[in-house]
C-alpha cells in the first residue's frame, strides 16, 4: 500500500513502540482472514532496532539462539497455535523470560481466534486484531482490482466482507470487470457459500449434531453475535450440559462462535432446507418467549412470498408496547419486506425497516434500505419519509446542505404534523451550516399569524445575521414579522418553531414563552426526541440546568430503549450545558463518552461536536496537543460536511490556548475573522461567545481599539440572558478597555457578578486580569490578594496553564506563590504532572494499553504515547512496573492521582 499508511500499519508501529516499555510480548489473533501473517509483515519492515528473525514450527532452538543476539531484536512467530505442546510450552517460557528480563528483544506471535486458545500461552498479552477501517478496504479494493470499481459496488463489497481482508479479496476477485464497474448485477448475496467456504478453508468442521448450524441460524436471524444457550440447546434437542464443538464458546447463558466468519461460513453452506428445518426448529423451541422472536424464525423457515407471515412479522415488530430493541426490529421488518409481494407495502416496510436501523446506530443500513424503499408505485407519503429519514441520517453524518435539501423534499411531500418535523429538521440543518437565511425561511410560519413588526426592535439587537432591513436597524438583513399569538393546542414543533425564529431574529422577549413551553413538555414526558428538543430550547434560553435535566434524561431514555442513534445526540446537549455552566470538566467526561458513542454509530458529524467540546476543555486545562488534535479533528468533518457551528468552536479553542500560553497576537489573530463584522465572521450562535477572548486578547496585545465596537453587541446579547456567564465577561470586558478611573470599579463589579454562577475558570479570569491591572499600577499587596485567588481557582478548576500566568505574575510583583498542598509535603510526585498526563498515568497503572487508554480518552494512542514518555521522564521512571508502584504508594499515603 505505497503512499498511504492504513491503520493496521499505524496500529503496527504504535504497539513496536509501547513494547519497548511494556514487557516486549504480544500474541496477535483475530479471525481466519484478517491479516495476521500481514500484521507480521507490516512489524518487521518498520522494526529499525535490530534483526528480525521468523522462527516456525520446529525453530525452538533456533530461538534459543535468537535471545543471545546483543542487541534489540524482532522475533516473530506465525501460527503459534500449530506448534505442539511441548514446543509451545518452550516458546512461553521464553515469553516469561522475555517479560521478566532486562533482554531488549520483542516477540510477536499469532494465534488463530476460531478454536480456543492454546492453554501454554493463555497468559501472555493479546493485541486482536479488529475489522479494517473503511478506508483501508476502499485502498484495498483499489490496488487490487483490475478494472475500475462503481462507488456503490465498491460500498457494498465493503458491507459484504465486514472488514475482513481476506473475504474482500476473495468477493473482488470473482466479479467480472462489467460487475465491478456497476454495468451488471452483482451475485445475490455478494458473499455465498461458496466464496465464504473458500475464504475458511479446511477449518469448517463436520456438524452432525447441528449445533454449528442452529447456532448460526439463531444469530442470523437476530444479526447478533451471540444466541441464547438454552433457545439453541433445546432446539437442536442438546444435553445442558452437552459438549461443545471447537468453533462455540459460551458464557453467561449464551453461545457465539469464535469467528464470526465461521459463523457466517458454516450458514450459507448449509443447504436452504437444513437452514430452513435450523430455523423452524428455533421457532418451536422459542414458544413462550417474546412474540417476535419465533415469528422472525417462522419468517426465515418460509420461501418467499409469503404475504400472511410478513404481516404477522411486521405488526409484532411495530408493536409499541413489545420490549424488543430497535436492531431486532428492524431485522424482522426486513425479513417481512423480503416475503412482501405488493411493491408500495415492501416499500413502506423498508421504510420502518430504516428508521429502526437508524435508532440502532447502523446509518449506513439506514440509507441502504431507504434505496429499496424507492418504486415506481411507491406512494407519496413514503417517499417523504424516505425523505425525512434520509434527512436525519445526512444530519448526523453527511453533508448538511444535502440533509436540509432532503428535509424540505419531505416537507412537500407529508401531511402537515409530519411536515412541521421536517421543517424543523431543515432549520437544524441551516443552523449547523450557520446559514440564517436558511434557517428563517424553513421556520416560516405556516399559518397566518398576527404579526408584530420589528423596525423598532432590531434597533436594540446586536449587528448579528438575522434582523431586519428596517431604516433604523444595523444589521443590514430581512427579518419579516413574529407570531405573536399562541399556536393551536400547544403544539410542540410549532412552539419550537417560533421560540427558535425569535431567537434568530433576536427578539428573546418573544423567544422565552414558546420556548419556555418546549423546555417544561419536554421535561415532562419520556420521548427522547422531545426531551432532545427540550434541551435544545433550553440552551437557547441559556437555561443550563434544564438544558443539563433534559439532557441527562434524553440519554437515560435513548438507553432504556436501545436507541444508540439518540445516545450521543443527548451527550452533546449534556456537554454543551455543562460548558455553558463553566463546568468543564464534566463537558469533557461527556464529550470523551460522545465522542465513542458517536463513532460507534457511524455520526462523524455529532463526533466533530464532540471534539470540538474537548478542543475547548483542554484550552482551559492547557494541553495544547490536545486542542490541536481535537481542533483538527472536528475542522476536517467540518470542512466536507460544512459544520459551521463545529468549525467555530474548534477555532475559538485554538485562540484561547494561544491566550492561555501567553500568545494574545496570535490569539487576536484567530479569533478576529470570528467575531468581526464580514464574510468570514463565525457561527451565528457562537460567535457571540468568543467575544469576551478577543477583548482580552487584544487588549493585552495593545490593539483595544479593535475590540470597541464588539464590545457594545455583547453587552446588548448580555441583557438577553441567554449566557449566565456573560453579565460577568461584561464588565470584565468593559473594565479591559476602560481609562484607569473607571476599571478599579468595573473589576470589582465583575467579581460580585460572578458569585451568581458556578465555575472557577471564568472568575479565575476576571481575577487575573485584575490582579494584572494592580500590578502594573504599582498596588501591590492588593495584586498579590488577586493573583493568589486566580491561581488557586485555576488550579481549582485543572487549569495548569493559567495557573503558571497568576504565579508568573505574582514572581513579578516580588511574591513567591504559596506552593500547592502536594508540593509543600515533599509528598505526591504525581502532583507534578498535568491533568492529561495524570489521567494517563492512571489508567496505565490499572493495567490498560496504550490503545485502550486512547478509546477511554478519545484520543490517539500517538498522543497517549507522547504524554506517557513526558510521565517517565517527569517521574524519573524506567517502565510501567515502577509507575504502577509509584501511583500504589502514592494512592496508599493519599496523595493526589
């Protein structure tokens, strides 16, 4: 793969590195197929600290001979598991010698994963190897064919081999250079038995006890990995406690096989009458349990059509009150589409097929079965909801321009209850565009209200996008008129809609009551989705504990109902709340728990949310790694998604890690295009945040004549109240820019105001700069009074950064800052590090690699490695032995981890 570094090759260098301080062994397994001997490979072209020996089956004693070599050395092992077991027990206590020893040599072994384990190696570390990443496959498919490849044939190989290298070889290599080009059609299923037993080989079994096959039926039929134990046992009239074959495992009372390509081998090269008898078998066996399990096994024992047992499956999978999760759902109505013979009834299935799909985290299935959704006869009202569907998938993971195109399609083609839900989906979509013409229009009223004009008003708002054109206003933009009458029946979407409008038009006098009213429905229900617009209304209110309620119970319900789509929606809102509050360190916990959430689902674009709110967070806690790498991340979706809002937060972190490290030029300069009037000024919605970075920071770069004017629209969005924290930024604002009469009093001002919020992080600020002030006038006892309360709110708050400035500041008044408790005991060495560093240092002293810290954090294991080589360095440590002892010994004396 020349010119592109694929994950398995990043993976590869990452685990040569750790290995240097982590015992130097590693069994790599993963399914047949999936590139183990590849992964070898990969380990000795980018070792370059010394030779690499293969050592096979009979090369014992050749490995013997290996260790003595002076030197580092890469010693790799294909296979291990063929060895027998006196040569295995030989190459595990070499492993323990390796392990327990000073010898710089690093062994790397593979072991196949579809039968158990070999018991002499069971306690070495395991590196398993995962499925390939899309773009790996996309790469692979791309060097290895022969002819050009169609984009939907090249998705749907990828769909078909789920990852594993081998497979999708196998399905590229026996499509003609037509079929791969999309000028004909592909074999249904893309991946049969036929290419399924080659890509196997010798490794599938006899099974004349039918458990292989039942067990395969059971998880097929409900697309899980694992089958109930007794559902499959009492089918195949199995003993309890009956052997199992080699390709089974089970534990807590369900069965999975090793390998799920095994599973899916040993499915499709049974014969369709022995699939079908597996099937009919789990259907009686399952009486007594959930209503939809032993029809969707009755529905898979049927040939197609069988129109009686497709309604029966799709009424008991729609059945509101069944407990069944939205990943079996959306099995069963497939399987009922397929058995379907009328076109528009297929299509509205495929359709409830999707949006069960799409509630359970598979978007891409989503998409792939609103495609089957399309027909000639396929009435109108399923092509809208094909339409909205297909909306809120491109919302969460496309383009957002296209989700709002789809959104206003559906809206022409619904009823009107439908139709509001789609008009609100394309306002969603114009506000993460940061497009408020947009966003006004697709809230246009639908009815005709009685309306109040607001040439007057949009005298008092600030010049954002949004106002109106009267004479007197500033703003330059067409605003219309407001409803001011209160919509039928309390509609929710139409409460939604106008308080949404209001804010828009900043008309917050207007906002509050329809918006009050979505925030208090929502709150008193179980819906998620309400409870996700509840949040939404809230944040716009600046009402951060119900934003924070709703959120938090948003995400209680999505997991109550399997809802993993919704899941980091409702972390988002959480995260967002707990930003506005001046939490930050629970932004972050939420955003870190987002950020997997989404990347489970498939939604890049609530994933770009979720970095940019940890961009933020390390701003304030100064790991400037972090925010670059954050930052990146959610401006590289932004950018081909056109994530407005996204884009700005990921920049406004970047400026205000420059003003934390003392960079306020370089600050000014980020955020200046953000925040000033112009083409390039940042999200509508954001913008106004950032105002308070870059008064600082051009105050304290000496350019405050750049920051005047901007300070007069924050002060006119202070008096909103949407942002409890912008009364305080205000006067601390004004007190930045003002002549030597006024300031004293303002900062004083500004420090009462932030008593009536919580979060250390911004009254740190005001602290600071006052303290700043103070100094540079020659007051300096009162200077030291402030600088010593901002650097313990700092420090308070996990602000290091800021905390180097207040202390910085105190040395040069001529006070020495009080030394924090850790430091003056001459105890807690870990007091030393950084709040990631520490973080890092913690979970590696519980035993994870540095791969799992990095999922735990939402980072890249290249950053886990750099921050724990700072850990050893700053520590004066030589491995993860030590580290563990040190962090034991200080969690012993109490110290702070």
């Amino acid at each position: 793969m020349t010119g592109h570094t694929t994950a398995r090759q990043r993976l590869t260098a990452e685990l040569l590195d750790a290995l240097r301080t982590d015992g130097g062994v590693r069994v790599v397994t993963g399914e047949p197929g999936c590139g183990r001997t590849t992964f070898l490979d990969h380990a000795a072209r980018l070792f370059r600290g010394g030779p690499v020996r293969h050592v096979r089956a009979d090369g014992v004693r050749e490995l013997d001979e290996a260790l003595r070599t002076a030197g580092p050395l890469l010693v790799c092992v294909d296979d291990a598991d063929l060895w027998d077991a006196p040569s295995r027990a030989a190459l595990a206590r070499t492993a323990a010698r390796i392990r327990e020893t000073a010898v710089r040599t690093t062994l790397l072994l593979t072991v196949a994963n579809h039968r158990p384990p070999p018991p002499e190696l069971a306690d070495l570390p395991v590196l398993r190897l995962g499925p390939l990443a899309l773009g790996d496959a996309a790469l692979l498919i791309r060097e290895r064919a022969d002819s050009a490849v169609d984009p939907a044939v090249r998705e749907e190989l990828i769909s078909a081999a789920e990852g594993n290298p081998a497979l999708l070889l196998a399905l590229v290599r026996r499509l003609s250079p037509d079929q791969l080009g999309g000028r004909r059609a592909l074999p249904r299923p893309p991946a049969d038995g036929e290419v399924l037993a080659d890509v196997a080989g010798d490794r599938l079994p006899g099974d004349p006890r039918g458990l292989l096959l039942t067990t395969a039926a059971a998880a097929r039929a409900t697309g899980e990995e694992e089958a109930d134990a007794a559902l499959v046992l009492r089918a195949a009239h199995a003993a309890a406690n009956a052997p199992l074959p080699d390709l089974l495992t089970r534990g807590e009372g369900r069965l999975r096989f090793r390998s799920a390509l095994m599973a899916r081998a040993v499915y499709a090269t049974a014969s369709s009458e022995d699939r079908r008898a597996a099937h009919l078998a789990l259907a009686e066996a399952a009486t007594g349990q959930e209503d939809l399990l032993p029809l969707l096994h009755r529905a898979w024992a049927v040939s197609a059509p069988a129109p009686t047992v497709a309604a029966s499956l799709a009424a008991a999978a729609t059945d509101p009150s069944s407990p069944a999760p939205p990943a079996l759902r959306r099995r069963a109505l497939t399987r009922a589409a397929d058995l379907t013979p009328d076109e528009a009834e297929r299509a509205r299935r495929h359709l409830a097929a999707a949006e069960q799909a799409l509630l359970a985290g598979h978007a891409a299935d989503a998409l792939r079965l609103l495609d089957r959704a399309r027909g000639r006869s396929t009435p109108a009202a399923v092509r809208g909801g094909a339409e909205l569907l297909r909306g809120a998938v491109l919302l969460a993971d496309g383009p957002v321009e296209d989700a709002r195109e789809s959104f206003l399609l559906a809206a022409d083609l619904l009823p009107p209850p439908a139709a509001a839900r789609a008009t609100l989906g394309a306002a969603d979509a114009a506000w993460s565009a940061g497009d408020p013409t947009a966003c006004l229009s697709a809230l246009a009223p639908t009815h005709t209200p009685r309306t109040l004009p607001l040439a007057e008003a949009c005298v008092r708002v600030p010049k954002q996008p949004g106002s109106c054109d009267a004479p007197t206003c500033r703003c330059g933009r067409s605003c219309g008129t407001l409803p001011t009458n209160p919509p039928p029946d309390g509609d929710p979407s139409s409460d939604h809609r106008d308080g949404m409008r209001a804010v828009l038009l900043a008309r917050f006098d207007l906002a509050a009551t329809p918006l009050r009213r979505v925030v208090e429905n929502g709150l008193h229900g179980t819906d998620p989705d309400h409870l996700l617009r509840s949040a939404a209304a809230a944040l716009m209110l600046g009402d951060v504990t119900s934003a924070r309620r709703a959120g938090a119970r948003a995400l209680a319900a999505a997991r109550t109902s399997g809802s993993a789509a919704l899941e980091p929606r409702a972390l988002e809102y959480l995260a967002y709340a707990e930003l506005r509050a001046g939490r930050h360190q629970l932004a972050r916990t939420h955003a870190e728990e987002g950020l997997r959430a989404a990347e489970r689902a498939g939604q890049r674009n609530t994933a770009a949310h979720h970095h940019a709110v940890l961009a933020l967070a390390a701003s304030i806690e100064g790991e400037a790694d972090l925010v670059a790498e954050h930052a990146e991340e959610a401006l590289r979706t932004a950018r081909r998604h056109g994530l407005a809002q996204a884009a700005t937060l990921a920049h406004w972190a970047a400026a205000r890690a420059d003003l934390g490290a003392g960079r306020p030029r370089e600050a000014a300069q980020r955020l200046g295009p953000l925040v000033r009037p112009g083409a390039r000024r940042g999200h509508f919605a954001v913008w106004m945040l950032a105002v308070p970075c870059f008064v600082e920071a051009a105050a304290s770069a000496g350019r405050p004549q750049h920051a005047a004017a901007l300070v007069e629209d924050f002060a006119l969005w202070a008096a909103c109240g949407a942002d409890p924290q912008a009364p305080s930024q205000l006067l601390r604002c004004r007190a930045l820019l003002a002549g030597p009469d006024t300031a004293d009093e303002l900062y004083l001002s500004a420090l009462d105001r932030h008593d009536d919020t919580v979060g250390d992080f911004e009254r740190a600020r005001t602290e600071l700069l006052y303290g700043k002030w103070l100094r540079r006038r020659r007051r300096l006892r009162e200077a030291r009074t402030r600088l010593e309360e901002a650097r313990l709110g700092f420090e308070r708050c996990g602000a290091p950064l800021w905390a180097q400035q207040a202390a910085a500041e105190l040395r040069a008044g001529g006070a020495a800052p009080n030394p924090a408790p850790a430091a003056s005991s001459g105890a807690g060495d870990l007091a030393r590090l950084t709040p990631q560093q520490l973080r890092i240092a913690r979970y590696v002293a519980a035993g994870a690699t540095n791969r799992e810290v990095a999922l735990s954090l939402s980072v890249s294991t290249r950053t886990v490695d750099y921050h724990l080589r700072n850990v050893f360095a700053t520590l004066g440590l030589r491995s993860r032995v030590e580290l563990v002892r040190l962090v034991e010994q200080e969690e012993k004396t109490g110290a702070r981890l």
